[in-house]
C-alpha cells in the first residue's frame, strides 16, 4: 500500500498517519518529494482497515499496491520483455520521435497559432535537463536532450493516473516515485508496473521560445 499527501503537509499530520499505520501493523518508509509526500508500507496490516482510518481524510490518499512478491515478477518479467523488445523498439522510437522533437528554424513573425501553448523559454531548460510546466492545466515535462532536440510528455504516470512523475537526469528516464516505474523520452514504458506509455506532445521553439500543441 502507499498513502500520498501533499509535499508541505504539516510534519504533525505525517506523524499522525506514520503512527496510525504502525499501530496497524504496518512498517512505513517516509519519502518527501517536491510535489508530493509518499508513505511506502510493508507488513502484515490489513488494506481495508488502513482505508477505513482515512476515508474521511481528503489529505490523505491510500492507494493499493502490488504485493512485494507480485511487484517483482511482474517487473522481472516486463525488463525481460522490454530487453526482447529493445531492437524493435530502438526503431519505432527513431519513428516515434521524430512528430514530438521540435526543430524549428528561427521566427520569422509572430507565433499565430492558437493551439501552440507557450511553456518555458529556451534557457530554462538546460540540455538532458527536465522541466515541469503546466499545459491547460495538466502537468507535462518538457525535456531538452542533446542538439536542442524537445520532447513534451504527460507528467502522470500511466500506472496509476496520480503519481507525478520526475525526470532522471543520469537514467534519462522519467520515473515515478510510487512504485519505481519508468519511461523513456518518446514516452514507452522501460519499467513496470507500468505498461501504457505516456501521453507526448508536439513541441516547437520558435526563436528562444518553446511551444506545445495541444491536443484537438
Ligand atoms: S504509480 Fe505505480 S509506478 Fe507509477
């Protein structure tokens, strides 16, 4: 099971959840992130119990999970898979690749087009760097990789539709803090427990500016 609260939810309130969830049996491992908090649980506590002590807290989220034994064979199996499919997937991710990686010429005039949202000016984003920014509302990360190739992709992991996810400079990957899931900048999953890959958007710079299509 994990629980996730806000990222600056009071130290009172975690120690409140922390305390309710060991006196039910559970072992709990505090994660603090930058856009949430995350209480990682292990042990023999029961799930319904857990969800019945914070039904009626909105701070609190508790989300089931894959037992320790499940979670590792499911991710065992989806590296093999990944690995079978490393050849084939180098290839539909050159194809892939190519609508989301912006390689626009300098302006010519001004940007027009009502469906290119501007997200973040070119110096904000060093190269193999991340960076979250908002697109109608929803939270994207907008990539630089080298070559001032852009890759836009929903910040949302596909596991669960909550966790956020963040990018890994070293890995190159996006990775989600909930349960260790990863994807690559074209947005295919490189590690379970996930197995839908990430929404991507088309990126544009114009000039020193970066754009992203919306969707419709
Ligand atoms: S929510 Fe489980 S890996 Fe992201």
């Amino acid at each position: 099971m994990i629980l996730i609260l806000s990222h600056d939810c009071p130290a009172s309130l975690l120690d409140d959840v922390v305390r309710e969830c060991e006196r039910q049996g559970w072992r709990c491992t505090v994660s603090r992130g930058t856009e949430q908090t995350l209480v990682t649980l292990e042990g023999s506590g029961d799930p319904e119990q857990l969800d019945a002590a914070f039904r009626d807290r909105p701070e609190v989220d508790v989300l089931p999970i894959l037992s320790q034994r499940e979670y590792r064979y499911l991710r065992g199996r989806r590296r093999l898979l990944a690995g079978l499919a490393g050849g084939l997937g180098a290839l539909t991710a050159l194809g892939a690749g190519l609508p989301i990686a912006g390689f626009l010429m300098p302006p010519k005039g001004a940007v027009s087009d009502r469906n290119l949202v501007r997200v973040a000016g070119r110096e904000e984003v060093k190269e193999r760097s991340g960076k979250k920014v908002t697109l109608l509302g929803k939270p994207v990360i907008l990539v630089r990789m080298e070559r001032d190739r852009w890759f836009a992709l929903s910040a949302i992991c596909t596991h669960m539709n909550i966790c956020q996810l963040d990018w890994h400079e070293e890995r190159r990957e996006l990775v989600c803090p909930c349960h260790g899931g990863a994807f690559d900048v074209y947005g295919n999953v490189v590690q379970g427990p996930p197995s839908i890959p990430l929404a991507t958007y088309p990126v544009e710079r114009v000039g020193d500016e970066l754009f992203v299509r919306r969707e419709g």
